[in-house]
C-alpha cells in the first residue's frame, strides 16, 4: 500500500514540479529565445523537479504508525 500510495504521490506531482522548474529556469536567467547546451541550467532543470518528485514519493513511502483511538 505504500508503495502504491508514493507512486501515486510522485505522478500527481510530476508536472507542478516540471513547471516550477520552467518557471526557476526563467527566474535565473535561462534563455527563452534560441536555446543551445550552453544555456542549460542544471539546478531548475534537474535539481528542483528531482527534489519535488523525489520528496513526495518519500512521503508517500513514510509509515504512518498506528492510530490510537
């Protein structure tokens, strides 16, 4: 269930995390306009959609312990 449940967390947070991506790379200065490898920022591009994703399917995975009642 919980691997279900992170998966699921990871899919539903894949295209916020990709746009804020685009909208970091744009933010730092990436070129909008005739874009070349030289231009490619690795942090807005990799680094925060990875950190996203990766942060939800983490709290997807968490155990949630017992409920006392």
């Amino acid at each position: 269930m919980q691997l279900m449940r992170g998966l699921v967390f990871a899919l539903v947070s894949f295209l916020p995390a990709f746009m804020l991506g685009a909208f970091a790379y744009i933010v730092l200065g990436g070129e909008t306009q005739n874009v070349t490898n030289e231009d490619f920022l690795v942090g807005p591009c990799y680094l925060i959609p990875g950190l996203i994703v990766g942060g939800s399917l983490f709290l997807g995975l968490r155990d949630e312990g017992e409920i006392k009642q």
